[in-house]
C-alpha cells in the first residue's frame, strides 16, 4: 500500500519536494496552501549554487527556458562609494550541467508548481485541528475537509503556524535589527560596473547586492539596512539616511518601485517531537539572506527528506533532523559572518576588511573551504 504523505505550504520547499515524490510512484501527496492562489511577485530575484542546481535538474530545471535565467561568472566586491575591491569566480565551482544560477524567483516557483498544480496543489486549506489515529495522522482543515496520512511534512516558512500543532516549545524567529529593500532595475551604468556578473557594495551598516536575473537586462537589486525597528511607511527616508548619505550616486537606483520586509533568523535548532511530523526549508530553520543560500536549503532539505523517505529508513525522523542540522549549522554561520564583516561601519575597520578579503580571495584553500563546502553536495 502507498505511503501517503501531506505537505503543508507551497513554497520552494514544499514544491520541490512535491516534484521529487512524484518521480517517485510509491508515494501518494497532496501539498496544501492556506491562501488561495496567489500572485507571485515578479521582480523577487533569488541566486542558486550548483548544491541546488544539481538537485533542480533531477526534476529537469535543465530544460527551463534560458531567457529567463543567467548564468553569472563572477562576483565583484566593492566598498559603498563604488571602488572596486576585489573580485570571485564562482566557474571554479560549475559543472557543463550545474551552474551558478540567478533568476526570478516566479520564474522558479512556474517551473516548479507546473508538473504539480491540478492534481496536487489545493488551496484554501488552513489546518484546524491534528490528531493521532493509530500509526498516522489525521488533519482536519477548516473547510471541514479532511486527510489521513503516513507523514506530514511543513515547509510554510519561517513564522510557521503549523508548528503550533505539533510543538509545545516555541522557537519564534528572532528580528535581527536590519530590514531588506528590494526592487529591479534595468541598469546599474551610472556605477561603471560589470552587469552581466553579481556586485556586491559593503557600507557602513548597510550593503547591496545587484544581479541580473534573466536575459533581457532586468536586474535585481536588494538592500540589506541595519535598523532598530522596521518602519514600512518612511522607507525612502531610510535610503536617504543610510544609503545615498554615504553615496549620493546610489539614489537612481531607487527610483522604481520598492518592498522591503524585516529581517529573521530562527534562534535555535530543534528537532520535531513527532517521529511522524518534518519540517523543511524556512520552517526548519530560517537564515539570513546573506550567505544566498535561501532558496538552495530549502531545495537541499526536500532532497534530504526525499531520499530518506524514497529508502524506507529506519528511524527516518532522527537521520534526518542530524543531517539536516549538521548542514544548516554550516551555512548559518557563514551567513551570521558576512552579516558581521558587509556592514562594518568604522572607517579604519573598513580598510582592514578590504584588505583581508583581497588576500583571502585569492586562496584557493580558503575558498574551497568557505564556498565549496556549501555549494557541492
């Protein structure tokens, strides 16, 4: 008889997921979103490494159109009043059949909900209620609809509330005093920068990042400002104050029109309570964006999961939360790192970074260790 599994949240991870599971015909999912379909926002750029791109072509992102993705080689460092410091070359890391990857993160989520949408994907599904019966579980959602499985897995993100369920400790995400301002804009000249590669400006207490994410010279451009609290309503007054203060120049690129959101991270690391119940993506543990490693962990740990439930494990729940875990403490690190060292706000500091990621960058041993113990699985 067929496991039946229930994935609860239709992000990155839960898709992916949901595509891995069907390539796989012993199972039988659903994957349930509590909203209905809504619409996704086109100019979100997101970057991938070859960890999961590698794990993408398996359910044959190979074959996504190519206009709408890029393929940057390389990632130039500069300080915030547009001097160069040094560069990376990510090729060192690519494969004929795994590059390093940035695009919309619709143009991802299309691919990804296309294989799955009208057999599995259902919508207005907010859980109610969970109980034990037997060795499963059975969900009770509020349109009074209801599904019995082997395993439920959560991938709704880092404020996940189907946590609540399942787990007496809480584990709420914890506001990192900064906030993220996003936009996409069609050129970045005025910089006198390479476009077809990622730059990356460090300031005092703010950065940014802009990347190209498709074919058709449309880039993304994403802000990450420290702040003490989030205040959505005088965003430009922010910019001001913490941005063009420190490089007048930088103003055009604000100028379309912007979103911003605030920064989390998850403070610990715990493991489900329920041999029955995994979360995956965000809703394991939610980081920083400043390692871009995002949308590559929650892909990673729907394969992770994948592959352990695809063996019939034994004693799944705890090989997976010990992988899971080993992997997240890795790249939780570096990413609490670069959130340090990109927004060191004394001038003396600032020179000494420069001069550490020059010498850094060109040791082969550093970034194999620092990239490459990320980017291949």
């Amino acid at each position: 008889m067929k496991k039946k599994i229930a994935i609860i949240g239709s992000g990155i991870a839960g898709l992916t997921l949901a595509n891995l599971l069907n390539k796989n015909s012993t199972f039988e999912f659903r994957v349930y979103e509590k909203t209905q379909d809504h619409i996704i926002e086109e100019g979100y750029g997101i970057q991938l490494a070859t960890n999961a791109i590698k794990i993408l072509n398996q359910i044959d992102f190979n074959q996504v159109n190519q206009k709408k993705i890029y393929h940057p080689k390389m990632l130039d460092f500069y300080d915030l009043q547009n001097k160069k410091i040094c560069e990376l070359n990510f090729e060192r890391f690519n494969t004929q059949d795994a590059k390093y990857t940035t695009l919309q993160r619709s143009t991802l989520i299309e691919f990804l909900r296309a294989k799955v949408y009208k057999e599995y994907l259902k919508f207005d599904k907010q859980i109610k209620e969970v109980s034990k019966l037997k060795d499963k579980i059975l969900i009770k959602f509020n349109d009074n609809t209801n599904d019995l499985v082997d395993y439920v897995v959560v991938a709704d993100g880092i404020f996940s509330s189907t946590r609540s369920f399942f787990e007496k400790k809480k584990n709420s995400p914890i506001f990192k005093k900064a906030i993220a301002i996003r936009t996409v804009i069609s050129s970045k000249s005025e910089l006198q920068v390479n476009e077809q590669n990622i730059s990356l400006f460090m300031g005092a207490n703010v950065h940014l990042v802009v990347y190209p994410i498709n074919q058709n010279q449309e880039l993304n451009l994403v802000c990450i400002v420290r702040t003490k609290k989030y205040d959505p309503e005088n965003l430009q007054t922010l910019i001001n104050e913490k941005v063009t203060a420190q490089n007048s120049n930088l103003k055009n690129l604000f100028q379309n029109k912007i979103k911003s959101f605030p920064l989390y991270a998850t403070p610990k690391i715990l493991p489900s309570s329920n041999q029955k119940v995994f979360y995956i993506g965000d809703a394991f543990n939610g980081l920083l964006p400043t390692f871009a490693q995002g949308a590559g962990q929650s892909i990673e740990s729907a394969y992770e999961l994948f592959n352990l439930l695809k063996k019939d494990n034994l004693n799944i729940a705890n090989k997976y939360f010990k992988a899971r875990s080993q992997r997240i403490k890795v790249v939780r690190r570096r990413s609490n790192l670069n959130f340090l060292v990109f927004h060191i706000s004394n001038a003396i500091l600032q020179k000494i970074r420069n001069l550490i990621l020059k010498f850094l960058i060109k040791r082969k041993g550093f970034i194999k260790n620092y990239l490459g113990a990320v980017y291949k699985i």
